[in-house]
C-alpha cells in the first residue's frame, strides 16, 4: 500500500475516534474528561492566538514550547553523538565489545527516573541537569545500534578497503558508518521519542521556570484541567510531527537501502 492509501486510511479513523471521544466526555459530563473542543479552544488561547507575523504563537506557546525543543534538541544531539562515536568505537572492537556488554546492558536497564537524586546531587537544579538527564537517557539505544552495526559490517568490505590502502579513519567514514546507517537511524528513531518523554519529565522537577512540562505542572497545581489535558495533546501532536519529519530525512538519506530492500523483495 503507498504511503498516500495510508494516510487516507489513517484520517477518516482518526477522525472517527475523535468524535466517539467528544460524545462519550460529554455524556459523561465529568470535569476530569473534558471533550476534545475544549482541548483544543484551550490550545488555541494557550499557544496559537498570536499575530501572523509570529507563526500565530503566543508570548505564553514562546515561554512553553520552545524551551522545551530547545532542552530536547540539545539533549538529543548530544546523546546521539556520544551514542555513534562510542558504538561505532566498540562495534569496531570485538574485545572492548565483549568486555563492555554487561556493564552497557545493566546501564540501560535502569530505569532513568530512578538516578533523579544522582543527577540532582551532581549537578543541581537547572539545564545542566535536564540536559545531562536526557543525554544519559536517549544513549543507550543510539550506542547499542550502532555498535550492532559496525559489528554486521562484511568483513570481506574492510579486507577490500585495506586493499585499496584506506586509513582506519577512511574505512569507518566510507565503509563501516554507510553500512551502519539503518541500524543508527533505527536507533535515533527511539531516541527521538524518548527523547520528549525524558524532556517533560525533567521539567516537571523543582528549578523549572518554564517549557510544557512546568506548564503541565502549574495547570494541574491550580486544578486547570481543561490547560493540563491541552498540553497533553500538545504533546503528542509534537511526538506526531516530530516522527514524522525524522521519516522523511530516513527516506533521503537511506533511500539507496530502502530501494535495496525493494529490489530485494
């Protein structure tokens, strides 16, 4: 099926789920639940009721919404940086692999919200601690991944590029770092979307003046449940995005592996 049957599909249900949830929050009639077109006036007064020139952003969607991409991208790009350079590092050693996989897989076995304390007593309230919380966070599956590829690289591709006399540094750029592409990328995707959820969670700490996540705090504080089930929605409307511009660069930049893939199948 192409992409354009899936999205025609993915709509008219959407659509159909939001109107079951708008009948079903006012015949319920709770205050807890309100129905979806209260969300989203709600949204539009919060976030975008702003002057054209602005996007129609609000002062209040530039004080919530940007820190927080702002806190993500930077976590993000610093998480997965680390997560290549050192998993293409230990996908290139079998033995540093073999050494390190235990002591990785307990690392990433921890959940991160149990090492709030750790983080808090080592760097404080503020952006040094959210940044180094979402950092640890969305490493583990970039660097596994990567590794994993580097690892599934065809030994016969660095016996030829040693052939054609390639320095180590010219074998990982051109052989080993394109044929690690998929795994990396499947990689990113997780971190991506982890990558929200850790940011909001960090924001939701003591010292946070700002973002969705202190804005989710202070609605919820003042029992504004129509404000705190908007920036839920807000949420996951940006998680949506989000995946769905990273889909895009995947295609572009791995078009030659999908089209492998095709001519495979």
């Amino acid at each position: 099926m192409t992409r354009l049957g899936g999205a025609l599909l993915r709509w008219p249900l959407l659509i159909v789920l939001v109107i079951l949830w708008e009948v079903a929050t006012r015949a319920a009639g709770s205050a807890f639940f309100p129905p979806p077109s209260t969300i989203v006036t709600r949204m539009h007064a919060l976030w975008f009721s702003g002057p054209p020139g602005r996007l129609f952003l609000t002062d209040q969607a530039v004080a919530d919404i940007l820190p927080s991409l702002g806190r993500m991208a930077g976590g993000l790009a610093g998480g997965a940086t680390a997560g290549i350079l050192l998993g293409l590092a230990l996908g290139l050693s079998s033995r540093a692999y073999d050494y390190l996989d235990g002591v990785l897989q307990f690392l990433r076995a921890i959940p991160p919200p149990a090492l709030v304390t750790v983080f808090l007593v080592v760097f404080g309230f503020g952006m040094r601690m959210q940044l180094a919380f979402i950092m640890f966070s969305i490493i583990w599956p970039v660097l596994l991944n990567t590794a994993d590829g580097a690892r599934a690289v065809e030994p016969l591709y660095l016996e030829t590029g040693r052939a054609f006399r390639l320095s180590r540094r010219e074998r990982v750029l051109r052989i080993v770092l394109p044929a690690a592409l998929p795994k990396v990328f499947a990689g990113l995707r997780l971190a991506l979307s982890l990558s929200l959820i850790v940011t909001v969670f960090a924001e939701l700490l003591p010292g946070t003046t700002n973002g969705i996540g202190f804005q989710l705090t202070v609605a919820y504080s003042m029992f504004n449940l129509p404000a705190m089930w908007a920036g839920i929605v807000l949420l996951g409307v940006l998680g949506y995005l989000l995946n769905e511009v990273f889909l895009v660069v995947e295609r572009r930049v791995l078009g030659w592996h999908h089209a492998r893939e095709t001519a495979g199948a």
